[in-house]
C-alpha cells in the first residue's frame, strides 16, 4: 500500500464525456435537418405552411437539447448549482449514458475510459449541488476486493471487526469513518449495496469501487447523491485493490458536516 505522503488525487478527463455528447448532439441537429428538408419536398403539396411548421417543431427540439448541452457545460466550468443541474443530472444518467457509451464503442473509445469521465461528470453536478449533511445521514461504500484476499477476518456485513493491523486500506477507511461517525459498509455486489441502501436511508453516498461497479452504482442510486472515487487495481480487478485515502478523506470534509460534541 503506498503512503499517503506520496500519493496524488486522481482526476478522470470528464470532457470526453462532454465531447462525446457534443458529437451526438451535432449528430442529431443533422438528423433533425434532414428530417426536416426530406419531408418538406412531400409536405409543401398537401398544404404550403405544413413545411415551417414542422421545421418550427423540429428548431424547438433543436435548441432544447442545444440548450440543456450548453447548461451542462456551464455547470462544470462554473461549479455552481445551475437551472435544471438535478434534471441535468438525471438525463445524463438515465437517458444519455447509454447512447454516449454506445457512441464511444462506434468510435473506438476504452469503455472503461468513457466510465471514468462519466464518475467524473457526474461527480463535478454533484459537487455543484454545496451538499453538506449531517454524518448520520452520510454512508461510505467499500467494495470486499479493498480487504486482503488473505486476511482471516472477514469484514463483510461488519467492518468493525477489522483489527487495524494496517496492511489494507479498511482500516484507514474505518478510522475516516469513526473520526466523523459516517456508516460505513462493504458490499460484495449490486444487490447487497441496494439492501445497504435501502437500511441505512442515506442522504449522501460515497462510494469506492471500479469504473463498471461505480457507474452501475450511480445509475442504480439516483436521485441519491453520490460521489464516486475511483479504487486502484496494482494486481488486477478485483483483488487486492487500494484507494487514495487523502481523495476519500477530501470528499467526507467537502459534503460531510462535523460531528457535533455536546457541550
């Protein structure tokens, strides 16, 4: 495990995504034309108006997606909560995600890189948000691969039982965790996050894991808040993995109330 002295916080290149759906976005202007150009040739004989009409239609279409493209871009270049950044959110996760990983296959580009700048773009809208809540209503999610595979002490279901013996990162994680009585928890799939999820009712989410785990994750959680941070695979996925601890530490100080002591 390399030391915290040394390590760097990771920032995936969310403009990929952003050019991708600039891409997709001409595209559709393109379609939008010719959808536009072909039938006028046929409607302009049954009625001299039906050609500006549709094309009226079609503009409006055209400078809503133009529009909610460019409040994107502005959201991320601002950082600032914006008009519509949450329905912005849910778009790009619901409806665009799909089309843009699509897109990105068809031209070539790594799935797991346009993943990346995907936990990188929806990450910037979350942060746009100021969310701050109080850590009881604040939860980590780790994925099992972070344990040792080795370690007798199975953590899953229960990290507390983690002896701190310092050979993984569970037990930094663990001490973030205390130090600002957040939940944490470690999930060994989709299925048993959702259950964690639904329990402990959180109001925010952090959560640790691979590209793949961490989009599904996002997808699954919405409209939940959730910032993903990136694990990092020296022995390959899912086994033995590590994460930045500093990186985790930043994100709980940025949206994480501080415990309250009583006076």
């Amino acid at each position: 495990m390399m030391s915290e002295g040394t390590e760097t916080r990771y920032q995936p290149k969310k403009r990929l995504f952003i050019g991708l759906l600039g891409i997709a976005c001409a595209v559709v202007l393109g379609i939008a034309f010719l959808l536009w150009w072909i039938p006028s040739v046929c409607l302009v004989n049954i009625h001299p108006a039906l050609p500006v009409v549709f094309g009226a239609v079609l503009a409006v279409l055209a400078l809503v997606l133009v529009g909610g493209l460019s409040l994107l871009i502005l959201t991320l270049l601002t950082g600032r909560d914006l008009f519509f950044s949450e329905r912005l959110r849910k778009i790009v996760i619901r409806y665009l995600f799909p089309g843009i990983i699509s897109l990105g296959r068809l031209v070539g580009v790594d799935r797991d890189t346009l993943q990346q700048s995907f936990i990188a773009l929806n990450n910037q809208l979350v942060r746009a948000k100021r969310i701050r809540v109080s850590p009881d209503k604040a939860l980590i999610l780790l994925p099992h691969c972070i344990q040792l595979f080795d370690c007798d002490i199975k953590i899953t279901g229960d990290i507390q039982k983690c002896i701190r013996c310092q050979r993984c990162d569970i037990s930094g994680l663990a001490e973030a965790a205390a130090e600002r009585g957040i939940d944490i928890a470690v999930a060994t799939g989709g299925t048993l996050a959702r259950k964690i999820i639904v329990e402990k009712r959180p109001r925010f989410i952090l959560a640790v894991a691979c590209e793949r785990d961490l989009t599904s994750g996002i997808r699954d959680s919405y409209p939940l808040p959730v910032i993903g941070v990136l694990n990092h695979r020296p022995n390959g996925p899912c086994f033995n993995t590590s994460v930045i601890l500093e990186e985790v530490r930043f994100v709980l100080d940025e949206h994480v109330l501080p415990v309250s002591i009583p006076s």
